[in-house]
C-alpha cells in the first residue's frame, strides 16, 4: 500500500500559475486530437511551422517522369534533405529505405492515366494499409470545375473520415485541368471547399496576384505546388513570394528532380522557407553548392 504522506512537506500546487492549454502551431490544428497534432508536427518544424515537401508521386498517372525514370538512383539521395516526401505506396515500398525517417505523406487515389479524363479518380489505397507504412499523412486530388467534381469530393471526405477515425491528417491537392482559370478566385473556391469539408492541409499553386487572399481565407494550412519546371531563380522567387504571403511551406518536385544540381536546389529551397533567404541570397547560396559540385 503506497505511503501515506500526511506528515510530508507541503505539495506545491501553483495556485498562481494558469493551467497551460497547450496551443499548436499551425492554424486550424488547435483542436485535432493529439496522434494528428504530432504527426502534422512531423512534417511541419515546430520551429518554423513550415515545411519543405519532396512531390516524386508522378508516376501514378505520368508513368516513368523526366528525373523519376529511377528513383532509387535520382531520388533517394534527396530525401534527407526533405521534411516530408509525397509518394505512393509503390515507390515507398520497392524503393525508399525503411531506415529513412522523414515524414511520409501517401498518394491515395488514382485510376485515370493522362490519356484519359484525370478527374475519373477513386480512392487507390485501403486506410490499413497506409496505417501499416506509418505515414503521417494521406492525399489526394481534388478537381473543382472538373467533370467529375463531385466524385473527387467524395473520395476526399471519405479520406478525411477514415484518417480521423486513426489520427491521420489529410491533404487536398487542387488539381487544375485545362479547361480550369488559374486565377486567386478559383483557388480561393476550391482551397476553402477541402477545407470547410474537412481537409486538414490543402496544397496549391501559386498566383502572382492576390495569392495572400488565397491564404486568409483557408482556415487551415497551405502548402504551394512547385508545378512544372522553371529556372531556378524564377523557382526561389515563387516559393519566397509563397511563404512571404503566408504559404505554411512548399511541396516541389519537377523544380527539384529536373534541375541539373537537384541536391543545391533542395538545400537553397531550404533556406528560403526556413531561414527566409530572399531569392537573390538563396539563388547566391545554391550557385555556391553547385559549383562545389
């Protein structure tokens, strides 16, 4: 029987001392439940509340993409230097080592190639399995204006209540057809629709103008979409301008994997999002990678 402890010192409870609420981090996350709040701080700094994502997931309706055609050759070497890699069951399974241990952010859905309608998907992964490979997120696209909108928010939501049922945030990609205006106004509509239905990040391209509307009316955290490969200086200033504007953090793949120094690239776009280089300084800082070769 424990002791007891009536004739002990005083207990010192601290009757001046607020009770400590525990905020978080990143905006909308306050009232998540503990298992989500840590795995959203795996692929978030707490330090910074950003993150750096590595997008090698392509291939599961590209096929065999410019810089992904191997990725145990191209892509690994890059992970370490990632707060987070978004890829699918597939890849992480056959290809990235199970010693690695950044966060995992998993592709679930799928089914169209490009030869195809790409807003036909459906869920591609059982929420078990995603469980099994210790992720620490799950994604997918949303098409808003697409033909099958309505589907793509179904599987979302479908996604968002499984990944609630087991701690699990999820992550609504805005996937932007051919026929869809890449304006602030169409993602302002698409990222506050993933958001109000649940979605617990939501990533998606940059705009040049009014993208901080973009950012003040999403209630929980935006990533940007790195998009298709540009030169790295004009790379630097889009993710610079992202996070000055309020972005939570970048989720690039092309500007990294397809540029020639993708190690230098990596590490200047680092510097930007957790360290606030501007372009110049992180453009300066990735040329003295390079030319250490």
């Amino acid at each position: 029987m424990a002791e007891y402890d009536k004739d002990k010192q005083a207990k010192e409870y601290y009757l001046d001392t607020p009770i400590n609420t525990y905020g978080f981090f990143l905006k909308g996350a306050h009232s998540l439940d503990w298992g989500m709040k840590n795995r959203l701080s795996r692929i978030f700094r707490p330090d910074t509340g950003k993150t750096v994502m590595l997008a090698i997931d392509h291939g599961y309706f590209q096929g065999p993409t410019t810089g992904l055609e191997r990725p145990d050759v191209n892509i690994v070497p890059l992970m370490p230097y990632a707060d987070a890699i978004m890829l699918t069951r597939g890849i992480l399974r056959t290809t990235v080592p199970p010693s690695l241990t950044k966060a995992v952010v998993m592709r679930c859905s799928g089914g169209p190639s490009i030869l195809k309608e790409l807003s036909d998907e459906e869920l591609a992964v059982d929420i078990e399995d995603a469980i099994r490979m210790n992720v620490a997120a799950i994604t997918l696209q949303i098409f808003i204006g697409g033909e099958y909108e309505t589907r793509s928010i179904h599987n979302m939501t479908r996604l968002v209540d499984m990944g609630l049922r087991y701690g699990i945030p999820t992550m609504a990609v805005t996937a932007v057809g051919k026929d869809m205006v890449r304006d602030a106004k169409y993602f302002r509509l698409a990222c506050r629709m993933a958001a109000e239905l649940g979605a617990q990040i939501v990533k998606t391209y940059y705009v040049p103008e009014d993208f901080d509307t973009i950012i003040a009316s999403c209630p929980v955290p935006i990533v940007m979409a790195g998009g298709k490969k540009l030169p790295e200086f004009e790379a630097l200033t889009m993710s610079w301008n992202a996070i000055n504007e309020g972005a939570s953090g970048v989720d690039m793949g092309r500007n990294i994997f397809q540029s020639d120094y993708p190690v230098a690239m990596m590490k200047a776009v680092n510097k930007v999002v957790h360290e606030h280089l501007d372009p110049q300084q992180a453009f300066d800082y990735f040329n003295s990678i390079k030319a250490e070769g």
